[in-house]
C-alpha cells in the first residue's frame, strides 16, 4: 500500500513539472544547441530552463540566451546574473564579463575568461585598398577568493609581487611565490596549497 502511494505521487510530480514545459520550450530541448540549464538573477533567483549553446566560444562570456520554460527567449548581460550553468560548465559573472569556473575551492578558484577584440583597417591585405576586420581572440585565468566580487587577473607581469600579496594569509604560500619556488606556471600547486592552508 505504502508503496503505490508512494508510485502515485512520485507519478504525479513528474507529470505537473513535465506539463509547466511549453511546446515550443520541450521543441527546442530536443535541439542539440540548447542545453538545460539554470540562471541566477542579481536579486538571488534561481530559474531552472535552457541555455543556447554558442558555437562561438567566446560569445557566452559576454551574454546569455536563456529559454524559460513558457518558451519565451531572455538574453542576459554579465551586469543581470549572479551566476548561470549548463551541463559541466558553470559561470560566475562581474559586470562586465562571465567567467568560466574551471577548478573550484573551499577558499580560492580558478577562472576562465576570453576576450574578442576586432580591428578595423582601411586598407585590405597587403595593403591595397579596400576595408578588413581583423578579429582575435585571448583566454584569460583569474584567482577569485570565495566571497569576494572582484575578479584577480593572473598575469605574467609583476606576479610575484602581486600574489604574494592577494594570498598574505597563507604565510607558507606567501615565502614560496616571494623565493620564486611557484609561480604563474605553478596554478594547480598554488590553489591546492592555499585552499589547504591552515
């Protein structure tokens, strides 16, 4: 008795959640470009839906396209969402960028971020006339420490100087970044051992 009670009302949930996905919402999850998956606004909500995929990797870390379950299209910018995922892949955002979670920790994490920049030129190749775009594109890592906004760009420049001092509190990491013992090719070891440090 227990347990078709149990059956019906397990039955019953799959159904009324299953029935809330618009037409046009289940069509376009059987597309391979759209993956479940979830955004979180500014003001901490949580919506459950389907993320666009872009082909155009650099294009989901600056918006979003994002299917609510009516069907209904939303493009979100990096300055609306706290954060959205899909599948493996989660993303933090900051006003101007998502960047992409690749190692997360108890105390810091690692970042991905990609930058398209695009050049315009009035001449064509080789210097005849006529009008080129030249587009490229750069990754980008970056440390974030849990509960902090800002974003910690991880740069050859200066890095010693600049981590030993972002990561002060971990007295054992701070002397080895300072003698040269890790350093920005050392990004695994550095996270592992400042995530570890008592």
């Amino acid at each position: 008795m227990k347990q078709s009670i149990t059956l019906l009302l397990v039955l019953a949930l799959s159904i009324s959640s299953y029935a809330q996905e618009s037409a046009k919402y289940q069509k376009l999850k059987a597309k391979n470009k759209y993956k479940e998956g979830y955004v979180i606004t500014n003001d901490s909500v949580k919506t459950e839906g389907l993320i666009k995929d872009f082909y155009n990797a650099a294009r989901q870390y600056a918006e979003v396209s994002f299917v609510k379950l009516d069907g209904s299209l939303v493009k979100y910018l990096p300055s609306e969402l706290i954060e959205f995922g899909y599948d493996d892949n989660k993303f933090a955002a900051n006003m101007a960028s998502f960047y992409q979670v690749i190692v997360e920790g108890q105390k810091v994490s690692l970042y991905k971020s990609m930058t398209v920049s695009t050049a315009y030129s009035m001449y064509g190749p080789g210097g005849v006339n006529g009008s080129s775009n030249y587009t490229s594109t750069s990754t980008d890592l970056y440390f974030r420490k849990t509960g902090e906004k800002d974003f910690k760009w991880i740069r050859k420049k200066d890095f010693s100087e600049v981590f030993s001092t972002y990561f002060e509190d971990c007295n054992a990491l701070k002397a080895k970044i300072l003698d040269g013992v890790v350093g920005r090719l050392n990004i695994d070891v550095i996270l592992e051992e400042y995530n570890n440090c008592q």
